[in-house]
C-alpha cells in the first residue's frame, strides 16, 4: 500500500482534492500514511476520525481529514485550507456542494480475498 502511495505522490499539486473511499479497516489511512512518507513527513500519520482533520507540513503542505463521524463538511474550515494543500478526504460522500467530484482524484480500496484492490482515478476535469 505504501509503495503504491508513494507513485502518486508526485502527480499531486496545490489545490488537489484526494476523495478517499473504502470500508472502515480498508487501509485508507494507511495509504494517507504511505503518501506523507513519500512526502518526507517523519512523524505519526493517526487517523482524523476523532479530530476530523490534520494538517502537516509537507512540501507541498497536506490536509487530512476524515468525515465519517459528520453528516457535512460545512463549518470544519476546509475551504479555508484546500487551494493551500493536497488534501485527503475519507469518506467524501460528505462532501456534496464542496467540490466538483470530476475535478478530484478518487482512491477506491476495497476489500479482495486476503488482500486489497485500490483503484486510483486522476481527475476528469483540470
């Protein structure tokens, strides 16, 4: 997961919109990990669920939040954060009227077998 966090790396810029969607346990927070490692963050990558958002400061800075625990984004800040960063976003469903999905990157992990299948979907729109 890690190693294919890392390629995406550096196809992200400023302003990327990273919508995040799997079952709980899939490994999105994992895969968030796996990019700010090859972003050079040293420290801990925790999920935001009890937060809702963490911010690091990569190069380019990065937001992380997670949704699952609110109905909506509106009144988190987000929009005061998102064209200063690549920002990750689990569970994006609560994300309606914030930004357009085809001008967003989708990560999907699902669960196969043993494993995982992630699939990873650039913006439609630029």
């Amino acid at each position: 997961m890690a190693v294919l966090a890392a390629g995406l790396w550096p196809r992200l810029k400023v302003g990327d919109i990273v919508c995040m969607e799997g079952p709980l346990g899939a490994g999105k927070t994992t895969f968030v990990r796996g990019i700010l490692q090859a972003a050079g963050h040293p420290g801990e990558v925790r999920s935001p669920t009890f937060n809702l958002v963490h911010l690091y400061d990569t190069d380019p800075p990065t937001l992380h939040a997670d949704l699952y625990r609110v109905s909506t984004w509106s009144s988190m800040g987000l929009e005061d954060e998102v064209e200063h960063r690549i920002s990750f976003v689990e569970w994006p469903d609560r994300l309606e009227g914030f930004a357009d999905p085809d001008a967003c990157w989708w990560v999907l992990i699902e669960f196969e077998g043993e494993g995982r299948r992630v699939t990873i979907r650039p913006p439609v729109l630029n």
